[in-house]
C-alpha cells in the first residue's frame, strides 16, 4: 500500500492501495473497447474533449500547484509553471494534429532514368492508431512529461492508461478528472497505481500496443529486456548528463543567469539540467566568480515557502548519492566554493533530511563521477577548456546524450559545432527548455524515440499504404 510523504517536512499526505489482479484486467479490457469506439470519433471531436482537458488544468492551476509541491518539493512560487507548460504543449500537439495525421498523397515521380507515371493509380500513405498506450511517466515534472505522450496518443486514436511514480500517484488522478470533466469516452484514459513487478506484467500483456517510459536508464534497460520478443514499440527517455560550453565570446552575466537556473532548478532534478559546465580559459576566473556570486542568492527551504527558490531533493537516499559525488570529487582534489554557512537551514527541516546545498565545484576532471555519472541534484562541477575542439571532446565524452548548450554571440560557430556536438537538442543561449514544435529526443543513455513535434505522432500510429485503382 504505498504511502506518500511531504519531502519537504515529512508529512503524510496520503494513502493508496495498488491495483488488484481484476483491476488491471478490466482496465485493459475497458481500453481495448474505449478505443474501438474513439478512432472513429472525428479528429475534431478528439480535439475539442482534449481541449476540454486542458481548460480544466488551467482552471485548477493553482489546487495543482500546490499539490505539486507538496508531492515532490518544488517551491510553490515556481509549481504553477508546469500546468501552464501543460497548457502550451497540450494546445500545440492538439493544433498540429489534423496536419501531422492527413493522409499523405503521393504524387507521380519525374527522377532522372526513371519515370513512374500511370493516371489509373492513387497512393496514400494513412496513419493508422497502435491500439492502447501504457505511458509510465516520473516524479521530477509529473504532469508535463505526462502531457508529451498522453495528448498526442489520445489525438492519434489511441487509448491510454497511465501509470505514475509512486511519490507522484495524485496525479494520474487528476489526470482521469481533467479526462472526466472533459467528456472522454469510457475506457479511453485509465490509470493503474502499480508496483514494479505489477508494470512489467502489464506492459507484456498482448492488449497494450505501445510503451512510452520516462525515468532511469537502469529501469528503461529493465523494461526493454521485459519487452524483448514481443515487437512492440517502445520509447524512452532516460537519464542525462548535459554539458554547457561557454565560449569566450558568450555574454558573460546572461549565460551565468541562464546557467544558475539551468544547474538549479528543481533542485538538479531534471533529466535536461546542466550537470558540467566548460568555459574558455581566458573568461574561466569571471565566470566561475559570477556563478558562485548568483548561486548563493538562492533560498533554500520549504516548498511552500514563498521565498523558497531552491527546495528539497526527493528524499534522503538522493541527498546521499549526491554527497558522495562532492565527497568522491573533493578527495581527488576539486575545490567547493560553497559553504555551510552560504545556506543556514532551520533546524527542523534540517533533520528531515531530504535537504541538499547546492554546491560549485572547480578543479573538477573529466573522468570524476562528478562529471560522468548522472547527478540529480543542485551540484555543478566546472572545468576550463582551450579551445573549441576540447570542449567537444569533453561534452561528447558521455554515456548519455540529451541535451547540450553553446553560450556564444556567433551563430555561425555555433552552427558549425552543433553538427558535431552528440545531443538528441543542442540549444544556443538557453538550456533546460523544452519547445513543443520540436522533437524531444536522446542518443545514447538518454533513450530512443521522440515526443513533440509533429514527429511524435509518427512513433504513435503505424503507415499504412493504401492503393486506389481508377477505372476509366
């Protein structure tokens, strides 16, 4: 019976019982009928109850946000900025639907010693819906790595049944209400409170058609491994370990700015948070002193404290990791550049553990886990390069490829080392972003497949060819 707890102070906040036996059948049984009957339904229809769904997280915003808080720490001045992310991604992949899922005609090739021309033939390629999604979605952002999936899989004529984080259960619930309130047919959207000996059962069963898993590599190989033989599709997006290289030539205080939230946001707990850093040389002294200086602005405690910039990590065995990654680095020889006095903690929130400093590191090398294992947390290790070529050895040297991030004030540089640069998103002046008209999407340790976009739709319904004979 899993049992949730504030990280923030140790409060319960509630209690549920995991789905039995007969509950996951009749859900899976309600999705296959659910979904018959929704791929028939107009896609405007689909679009206005999908709509309906987002005006009712936007008119609960601030009942969610706070909730949000509650659940996994982050401070509340900042938790209603996921519903209104709900909104603006939600809304685009309803937008682009019609045009994502048209049939596509194709027209009669002209190519050089070849011609294919016959008048008496037509071809359309039409995408056809998988059936029924299981999407597990994280804790770290709830909502908005649900809504990647949920939306476009519901647009494509898919039915869907959501399994979330232990520590995040209340909001596959809110979810089924956003969906009620909505008008979605019965069946279509479902969520299951599952163990993880439950999910793998569920994910091999012959009605689910597609699995979409947001979390660790190590659970995303477990997962792959449960679903080997069985042909279904399956994406993932998995851990990160994102680099930021500044150039000489960035603008210094906008990209320390950028920075500070890009390592500290969320408390590190993000799969696209800036975990290095490599900054040119002859800037290395300014940059470093500029971080530090921004770092010790934030405020450290509750996450219902609206003065809170920087709450609890997930619980005290993530504290754990992430010291033993400081304590691992400082005995090689990396300097701290934070202390505890930087962050004075009130003695009750300081027993409950879950608590983390942030923490800057320099003297950091490459090869510390600092800078090659995911971290999950407000530390920052920061390394001086050469040149160019340098910083993309470092950047790329990484079992993960998600996101990367050039500082610069010349385009066509950073143009010309995105191309070479091992990132599933390479961003120039911003990091930590998620633009919804673009695909979302690893290499590497970070995954496969993709959400957003009008390519999400592709990995979420199957071409079919359809040939039409004219008689004249």
């Amino acid at each position: 019976m899993p049992t949730l707890y504030s990280p923030s102070d140790g409060t319960q906040i509630a209690e549920r019982t995991l789905a039995s036996a007969n509950d996951i059948a009749s859900a899976l049984s309600n999705a296959s009928r659910g979904q018959a009957q929704w791929r028939q339904i107009p896609l405007a229809e689909r679009a206005h109850i999908c709509q309906q769904a987002i005006i009712w997280f936007s008119a609960n915003q601030a009942m969610l946000a706070r909730q949000i808080s509650q659940l996994m720490g982050r401070p509340i001045q900042y938790a209603q900025g996921e519903i209104a992310g709900v909104k603006e991604r939600g809304q685009y992949m309803i937008a682009i639907a019609e045009h994502a899922l048209q049939d596509l005609e194709i027209k009669d090739l002209e190519i050089k010693d070849l011609e294919i021309k016959d008048p008496t033939y037509k071809r359309l390629i039409r995408r056809v819906p998988l059936g029924t999604a299981f999407i597990i979605a994280p804790w770290n952002y709830p909502y908005l790595t649900a809504v990647n999936s949920i939306i476009p899989a519901l647009m494509a004529g898919n039915s869907v049944i959501l399994k979330h984080a232990s520590q995040t259960l209340l909001c596959a619930e809110q979810f089924a209400q956003a969906f009620q309130a909505a008008g979605l047919p019965a069946g279509v959207f479902q969520f299951l409170h599952l163990d993880h000996q439950q999910t793998i059962a569920a994910l091999q069963e012959d009605a689910i058609h597609f699995v979409s898993f947001t979390g660790s590599l190590a659970a995303g190989k477990m997962i792959e491994k449960s679903l080997a033989g069985t042909l279904k599709p399956l994406a993932l997006e998995l851990g990160g370990k994102d680099p930021a290289y500044v150039r000489a030539d960035a603008d210094l205080a906008s990209s320390i700015t950028s920075l500070v939230e890009g390592a500290f946001f969320n408390s590190g707990q993000s799969c696209c948070a800036i975990e290095r850093i490599y900054v040119a040389e002859e800037i290395f002294p300014d940059f470093v002193k500029g971080f530090v200086a921004a770092t010790k602005k934030l405020t450290l405690g509750h996450a219902l404290d609206p003065s809170t910039s920087l709450g609890p990590m997930i619980n005290q065995q993530a504290v754990k990791q992430a010291q033993q990654q400081i304590q691992d680095a400082v005995a090689a020889g990396a300097i701290t550049h934070i202390s505890a006095q930087d962050f004075p903690l009130d003695e009750t929130l300081q027993q409950q553990g879950s608590y983390l400093k942030p923490q800057v590191l320099t003297q950091v090398k490459q090869d510390m886990a600092l800078m090659q294992e995911e971290s999950f947390a407000p530390i920052i290790g920061i390394m001086a390069v050469t040149d160019d070529h340098q910083a993309l050895r470092f950047m790329n040297d990484s079992d993960f490829g998600l996101t990367a991030s050039i500082w610069t004030q010349d385009e066509a540089a950073f143009l010309h080392l995105s191309t070479k640069v091992q990132a599933g998103t390479v961003y120039m002046n911003r990091c930590d972003y998620l633009d919804p008209s673009l695909p979302w999407s690893g290499i590497k340790g970070s995954g496969r497949g993709c959400s957003l976009s009008h390519l999400a739709y592709q990995q979420l319904t199957r071409p079919q060819s359809i040939h039409i004979k004219r008689f004249t």
